[in-house]
C-alpha cells in the first residue's frame, strides 16, 4: 500500500497506525491527518528518530502493510 492510498482510507488506517507505532496517541494521529511528513516529524518526537530514520521506518510500515501478516 503507497502513502496516496493510506492518505484517501485515513480514518480507518489511524488505528493500524496506533497499533503499529504504540506511542502514538489521539492527539498525534489528528495532528498527522494522513499527512506523510506530518508522520515523520511525529515519529522523531517520540521515538527520538532522525529525519531518515522515521522515513525508513515508514516504509517499512508501508511494506509490511502490502503484506498482510508479516511480523514487525
């Protein structure tokens, strides 16, 4: 599943997001309103990721969602 994708089921992806990234809170994820960078910058606050590294561990989240099944 690309971001676009993500991006258009946005209400319904929030919680496969939470599940995912379980420092995410509501707060969070209505900040992020299915925007990629929006993530990003999220995901450096809370896990103390650098730009690359939250970029990385989107696409990551990206694959693994195409994949239905696989294990983190």
């Amino acid at each position: 599943m690309n971001w676009s994708e993500i991006q258009d089921r946005w209400a319904s992806m929030k919680a496969l997001l939470a599940s995912y990234w379980h420092e995410l809170n509501d707060g969070d994820l209505a900040r992020i309103d299915g925007e990629r960078g929006r993530l990003n910058e999220v995901l450096q606050e809370r896990y103390g990721l650098d730009a690359s590294e939250a970029e990385r561990a989107i696409c990551t989240f990206e694959k693994e969602i195409r994949r239905p099944g696989a294990v983190k």
